[in-house]
C-alpha cells in the first residue's frame, strides 16, 4: 500500500473534499482523484463516496488502521533521522497541559542549570500531540498524563522504539464551582458522579472516556466540549456552572475560581509518564535522569 496515496486518502475524509484535500497536500483536484482511484484499485473496493465526500463501509475501516500506519512510517523516518543530528545544546519538550507541573518545571530549570546556553523550547500541546511530536522528531521529549491504578502504566498506543518512564504520581482531583453541594467535602467517588454534567476536555483535563473505563460505565455525559489546551479557560467554565472537570490537585488547586476535591474512590491516582525515543539526545537524556531521580551526566 502506497503511503502517499494512504495520506491522499486520509486527508479527503478528514477535509470531506476533494479540493479541500488538494489545497492541503498541494497537488491538483485531479491528481487527489487520481490517487484515490489508485488505492481503491490496490485494495480492490469503493472507498470514498464522492457526493458528498464519505467513507464507505471500507473506507471506514481503512480509516481506523492508517492514522497508526502513517505515524509509524513517520516515526522510522525520524528515528534515522536522529542518528546523525547532533543537538548537544538544544531540546524541545512537548507537554499536556496536566503534565507541565511543579516537578517538570523544576526538572528544566535544573537541566538549564546543569547545560549552558541550553535552547530550550516547550510545548504544550493535547496528549495525541505529544506521542506524535515525540515519535516524529518533532520534539526530543514529551510528558503525558492520565488516570490510572497506583504503579499502572498508562494506556498508551503503540509508540515503536521509545522508552516510556514514570515521571510522578499525584492525587486525582474533580474541580467544582464554590457554592455546589460537593465543593467543600474533603473527598469525593467518582462513582457519586457518572450522572453529573461534566465538561469534555480531552486535551486539558481527565479524558471522560478514560473516566467511564475506570469506572466502567457509561456515564460522564459532557454538557459542553472544551478544545484546546488553556487551563485556566477551562477552570472558568467549570467556575461558571458549565460541569465538572478532573486534574491533578497540585494543578488544580493553583486554578482560581473553582474547589479542588481529591477523588478517594476508586483507588486512583493521576499518573505522568516521560517518553523519549531510545536514542535520546544528550539534554533528553539528562532531563530523564533527572525526572526519574537516576545520576545526570554532567553538561
């Protein structure tokens, strides 16, 4: 399967247009038809409707296998890449929003310490963001974040030749406006709260479908959706009544407007991991030891 027309392919169903997919990529209306009707060929069915622009049966399931293919073929790309470029004093570190904590501003501020004139540039960015700027060579290190049973890795997908690395264990925490019945319990089951209306933030907050999997149920309904990455506009929204959110409480108590609730049912913790290729840079190399309390070689 060719991977340029796979990426034809994917960017059509993401724009639902030809045209709109020919204005991304660069090519003519002409040639994205093309490339279309040359995958469809290889694979031997129909996998775009053309009025309007939808997948088929096929397409879809196409769908759900070439996001993973493309970032893996990215990822072989910038892991060879990595091989040659020498960047003894540069380093970029993509963050979830939840992740960028007290500890990993110490961290950096530690590594800036230890490497003179060290380049450094953060990122925040959602949590899909982040393993992709790290598989890639977008960024050289990456934090992310979730929920999860105290000493459980997180649920991530597939990475390839990374190493993955437990950065710290905090307390969960729900975030209500002051003035709801619950914001002055000193804790709270998440359990209580499946039929509550909450606040869907992916990017920022708790995902709701990581809190219906530790749960297991379906509740965790969202009132409202939050895309982005801006902390303190979602700590806004959940001031103005719009639904509840989950953060890790040291995050979370520094947000103004809202009251910070640890989560004592069920057992879990909010969980930061580090990711970094397993040939890291020098600096990412540093800022692992330092994150994981391991020796850093000197700078």
């Amino acid at each position: 399967m060719d991977p340029h027309l796979l990426r034809t392919f994917v960017a059509v169903l993401d724009h639902r247009s030809f045209s709109g997919a020919a204005v991304t990529l660069g090519y003519t209306q002409s040639a994205v038809s093309q490339h279309i009707a040359a995958l469809e060929a290889d694979l031997g069915t129909r996998l775009v409707e053309r009025r309007p622009v939808a997948p088929t049966p096929a397409g879809t399931r196409l769908l759900e296998h070439a996001p993973a293919l493309l970032l893996r073929l990215d990822a072989a790309r910038a892991d060879v890449a990595r091989l040659h470029q020498a960047r003894p004093t540069r380093l970029t570190v993509a963050c979830a929003p939840a992740a960028l904590g007290p500890m990993v501003a110490r961290a950096l501020a530690d590594l800036r310490a230890a490497i003179h004139a060290l380049d450094l540039e953060v990122r925040v960015v959602g949590r899909d963001a982040v393993v992709a700027d790290v598989v890639t060579g977008r960024a050289d290190l990456g934090f992310v974040d979730g929920p999860a049973a105290p000493s459980d890795p997180l649920p991530l997908p597939d990475l390839g030749p990374t190493t993955t690395l437990a950065a710290a264990e905090e307390t969960l925490a729900v975030l209500f406006p002051h003035g709801h019945p619950l914001a002055g319990r000193r804790a709270v089951r998440l359990t209580d709260l499946t039929q509550a209306q909450w606040i869907d933030a992916p990017d920022t907050a708790i995902p709701l479908d990581r809190l219906r999997a530790v749960c297991r149920t379906e509740g965790f309904r969202p009132r409202i959706r939050h895309r982005g990455t801006d902390l303190h506009g979602l700590a806004a929204l959940t001031a103005a009544g719009h639904g509840l959110t989950a953060l890790p409480l040291p995050v979370a108590a520094a947000l103004p407007g809202i009251a910070a609730v640890p989560v004592d049912e069920p057992r879990l913790v909010h969980r930061t991991e580090l990711i970094h290729p397993v040939n890291p840079t020098a600096p990412a190399g540093q800022l692992a030891d330092l994150i994981t309390g391991r020796p850093a070689a000197g700078g």
